[in-house]
C-alpha cells in the first residue's frame, strides 16, 4: 500500500522576483564587483608606484690640477724712532728700495701700488718713540716671474728693509668659470658609473636622471695645505680644483 506523500517536505528555494528586491540583488553584485576591480586598481597601481621609485642615489667627483694665474703680494714694513721727521724718512728710503728691487726684477712701476699706511707713538721709559708703517701690494699675473721675486724676498731685509708678519704671497685662481661646465660634466659621468656598478650587483639598469645637485667648487693647494700669511712664507700656485655632484638615477 503506497504510503501518502508527505506534504510538508522542503521545497526549493525561490527567488524573489519582485522589482524591489531584483535591484537590491543587483545593487549588491555591482558593489561586489567595484570592490573586486578597485582592489585589483589599487594593487596595481601601488605596484606601478613602487617601480616607478625605484631610484638610486649617488655621487660623482670630479678634480683638475690647475695653475693659479693672479699673484697678490702684500709688503708690510715699518721703522721706529724718537724723531718723527726721520722716522718718515727711513720710511720713504724703504718704498724707493721695494721699488727698486721690483724693477731689477722685471715689474713694471704700476704693478706695485701703496695701499695703506699709519704712524703710531708710544712712550718707552719716559721717551717718545712713533712707529710708521707702510704697505704695499705687487698685483701681477706673470707667476713665474712672482715665484723668482718671493724666493729673493730676504734680499730686501739685507737691504735694511724691516718686513712684518703677514708679507706674504697669495696665488688665486680666477678662471674657473671656464672649466665649471666641463667638470660638472665629468662629475656626472663618474656618478653615472657609479650607478652603473650598483645597478649590475642588483641585476637592474640605469635610467634616465632624477634630479641632480650640485656642490661647491673647491680650490685648494695641490699639494697640501697652503701657508700663505705667514712671514718668511708663500702660498703656492699649484692648485686643484674639486666639485661632488650629487645624483639620482632611476632604474629600470
């Protein structure tokens, strides 16, 4: 005998068909679907970022040994004594015979100008004394005929003329805005291979410049710290030159 069939069995689930909820369904699968693709947007473009940082940082140096073409020589002299007039005197003598020796050397009389002068007086056990000094400054662009005149610079104290500290040579170099734009190349370039080494350990390559940073020109004595200033003492006139130019390169 067949058994009745159960009417209260579970049905399928149907679906709402009503407009109302159609648009909640869709409402919800579109939001479901706009925060699946901003995701992958957001993912994506972190990555995009992330490449597009990919940078390194280096610097590049460049040095030039150069040859100083201007020479300053300061000549500081003196003379003391209890008579003011004679004092003056002494004084003169001395200027005729800084001229004099100038001119041995091959100087035309405009290279050499005076550039300041005082007279002082102090009493020394109750007698009056005035001390007058001189200076005179040797402005010349031939070097080496200014290396030849420091070199005899005692032969002025043989001749009775009383040098002060700071009678000493100072050798400049003004030119160097015609190699700037040729060292900051090289500067770049050695920053470049730089880059390039750093960029071959990490398997990567060199690109375009970021940006870039110049530094400071330098010019120093060539050989070590100049002594210029001190009596007895010249600067030198063989500098180098020197400039760090800071780079970053992106990598590809």
């Amino acid at each position: 005998m067949n058994e009745p069939s159960d009417q209260s069995s579970i049905h399928p689930r149907r679906f709402p068909r009503d407009d109302q909820s159609l648009r909640l369904l869709a409402s919800a699968g579109l939001l479901a679907l706009g925060l699946v693709f901003g995701g992958y947007l957001l993912g994506n473009g972190l990555l995009r970022s992330k490449e597009a940082d990919r940078a390194v940082t280096v610097r590049g140096l460049a040095q030039r040994d150069v040859t100083a073409d201007l020479a300053t020589w300061t000549i500081s002299y003196s003379a003391t004594g209890t008579d003011l007039t004679a004092v003056q005197a002494k004084v003169g003598n001395d200027t005729g015979t800084i001229r004099k020796f100038f001119a041995s050397l091959g100087f035309p009389d405009s290279a050499l100008q005076p550039t300041g002068a005082n007279v002082s007086s102090y009493t020394d056990q109750g007698i009056l004394r005035y001390t007058v000094r001189q200076r005179m400054a040797l402005r010349t662009n031939d070097i080496a005929r200014a290396q030849r005149a420091v070199a005899r610079q005692f032969d002025l104290v043989a001749r009775g003329v009383l040098l002060e500290e700071g009678s000493g040579m100072v050798y400049t170099f003004t030119r160097l805005d015609e190699i700037k734009p040729a060292m900051v190349a090289e500067a770049t370039k050695d920053a470049r291979a730089a880059a390039e080494q750093f960029a071959k350990d990490s398997n990567t390559s060199v690109g375009s410049i970021k940006d870039a940073t110049q530094g400071y020109f330098e010019i120093g004595s060539r050989d070590g710290e100049g002594a210029g200033g001190e009596w007895g003492v010249s600067d030198t006139p063989y500098k180098k030159v020197r400039v760090v130019t800071t780079v970053r390169f992106s990598l590809d």
